[in-house]
C-alpha cells in the first residue's frame, strides 16, 4: 500500500473535528502530538508508535518535542476522505504494511510511568492537609490578594529541600505584571536563605497579550523547566490577558485559551512538574470554569477580615472541602468543616 501525500496543509485535532461532518465514517487511527495538537499521521490500519516517530526523526514537527513522549495514537471514526492523511513535514517513508490491530487497544500512551510524586508544601498546616502540592499537577489558586502573596511564598519555598520543598529553580510566567521581588526577599529571610540567591533561582518571563501568555506557556515552558532543571511552575493571573475587553476574536482566545490548558496539563504529566495557575476570579466566566475543570485541583482562597478560607472546589479524585485559617498565623485556625 502507497499513500498518497497529497496536501501540503497540515491538520490540528480540532481541523479533524471540523471536518467530521456526517458522511459515511470509517475506522481510523490518529497519531497527534499531546502538547500541540499536530496531527501526525492518519491511517485505516494500525502502525507502531515507533515507526511514526522514526518517520519524523522522532520530533514533533510543529513543536518541536521528542515525540518518544509527547505523541499518542487514538481510534476513531472519521469520513472515509479523511481517513489517510500524512504531515506534510515528514521526514522519512512511513512503514505502513502492520497487520491490523482489534480496536481493544483504543489508546497507547508512551508517557512517561508516574514516578513517585513530590510534595511541595505551604506552611499553612491546614491547607497542607486539605491538599497535597504534588509533582505531575496543574493546580489552580483562585481568589485574590491571598494567591498572590503565596505565589511568591511558594516561589521560595519550591527552592527548600524535602520536606519543605522541591529543591527546585523556579519558573514564574507572569500574567498580570505581578510578580514582587520584595515579597521574595522578605518570605527570603523568613526561611533564612540570602534574597539574591533566592531572587537567582526564580526565572520570571511576563505576557503583555494572551497570545504571549499562550506562547510562554505551550512552547517556552518546558524548555525552560529542562534548562534550569526545575520542576516547579507558576503562571500568575492566567485568565486576565484573555478576558480583556479589547478582544475582539473571543471565540479564538478562549480556543487558545483551551489548548494552552491542555498543554499545561500534558507538561505537568510528561515532566512530572508541579504548575501552580493563579486566578483571581471564581468560577464566573467560561475561562475560570474552563481552567477548574481541566486542573487536577482548585482551591479557592477567599479573605474574611480575620481568616482565610479555603476551599477546595475540584480534584480529580478527593471530594470538595473547607479549611479556615486566621490571618497571618499559620499554627490558629477556626474549626475546619465538611462542606455537605
Ligand atoms: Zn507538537
């Protein structure tokens, strides 16, 4: 069997979904880059992961990443016009005479096994029970000023060793032009480290439109997280660039919104990196609901005028819950209860 390369176009998932209009469907199987979308390869019959890799010297066309942990395969049925189609990009002939597979197995993921998660903690004792800051995680913060000042709380405390830390550089992708160098150095001396050096190990990049917001956070962050060999995150305010009024192609901005999401979360996983989002909105627009659902965990922040409450709205596997704690202590808290 020869394919046909005819399209120099190259597909992303949602182009696939577009085209899925009802017509006569057939099986397919798709192989797409988890941290782009960029559709790879196309074919009625199964091919090993291996010789797709090898047919795009094993980098993502698009983004550039290794495939051997970033691509994966999917069957699924597509209008029959669609069912074979190779990127234009490709580097080498792709061996396509593979007997076929029974559709049992429908996903083969090549990430990485989960290794054993590292916990980043807060000091705030009630918080640290409420939830674990684990390694592999998007986490989100909602809820402002408190999730501003333990972005920066956090940011020193990633660089302590275990069981405080992560023993980690850190990479702050700030979207609201929030970072504070002085809240560092203070959190800095309160842990008895030397501000300049705790200032060295943060590596901050800041986004003016939610296209540079997109782009820091899809194609510079894991880069950077390889480079400083670092294995914590935060991108501050990370809805507000995308809710700017201004705007006017919304429905491209929360698409892009969706896809920098999903590439979050890939990167989390893939790197086994923890990624702290801050928002300091609640669950009132498609963007914070978007970003509560697709996180492994919320926790919203809410300040009362002697404590702060939090709650923890969303986790993939823990049921929502309350915690209190009073203002700037982290030994008091009012009692803590179960929400419902
Ligand atoms: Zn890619």
């Amino acid at each position: 069997m020869t394919l046909q390369i005819n399209t120099a176009k190259r597909w992303k998932l949602e182009d696939l979904a577009q085209q899925s209009y009802s017509t006569r469907k057939v099986d397919a199987w798709v192989y797409y880059c988890i941290l782009c979308d960029e559709v790879l390869f196309i074919s009625r019959r199964f091919v090993e992961a291996k010789g797709v890799q090898a047919a795009f010297d094993g980098i993502c066309p698009d983004c550039g990443f290794g495939l051997e942990n970033i691509m994966r395969c999917e069957h699924v049925q597509l209008p029959h016009t669609r069912a074979i189609y190779v990127n234009p990009k490709y580097q080498a002939p792709l061996l396509v005479e593979f007997p076929s597979r029974t559709f049992d197995a429908i996903r083969i993921q090549n990430a990485r096994l989960p290794e054993e998660g590292k916990i980043l903690t807060t000091g705030i004792a009630k918080l640290d029970k409420l939830v674990h800051l684990t390694t592999g995680q998007l986490i989100v913060f909602q809820g402002y000023p408190f999730s501003k000042s333990l972005a920066e709380s956090l940011c020193v405390r990633a660089q302590l060793d275990h069981p405080i830390g992560l023993s980690s550089d850190v990479i702050f992708i700030d979207g609201g032009n929030c970072f504070d160098a002085y809240a560092v150095s203070e959190y800095a001396i309160e842990h008895r480290i030397d501000p300049k050096l705790a200032l060295s190990r943060i590596h901050v990049s800041r986004a003016f439109t939610y296209f540079q917001l997109a782009s820091l956070l899809i194609e510079k962050l894991p880069s950077a997280l390889m480079r400083y060999n670092s294995t914590f995150a935060i991108a501050s305010n990370i809805t507000e660039l995308f809710e700017d009024p201004e705007i006017k192609d919304k429905q491209e901005a929360y698409r892009i919104f969706q896809r920098m999401l999903r590439s979050l979360t890939a990167v989390t996983e893939i790197t086994g990196s923890l990624v702290i989002a801050t928002s300091s909105r609640q669950d009132i627009n498609p963007f914070d609901t978007m970003l509560t659902q697709t996180a492994h965990a919320t926790i919203r922040a809410e300040d009362h005028v002697t404590f702060t409450q939090f709650t923890l709205v969303h986790h993939k596997t823990l049921s929502p819950r309350k915690v209190s704690q009073r203002e700037n202590r982290t030994d008091q808290f009012l009692e803590d209860y179960m929400e419902r």
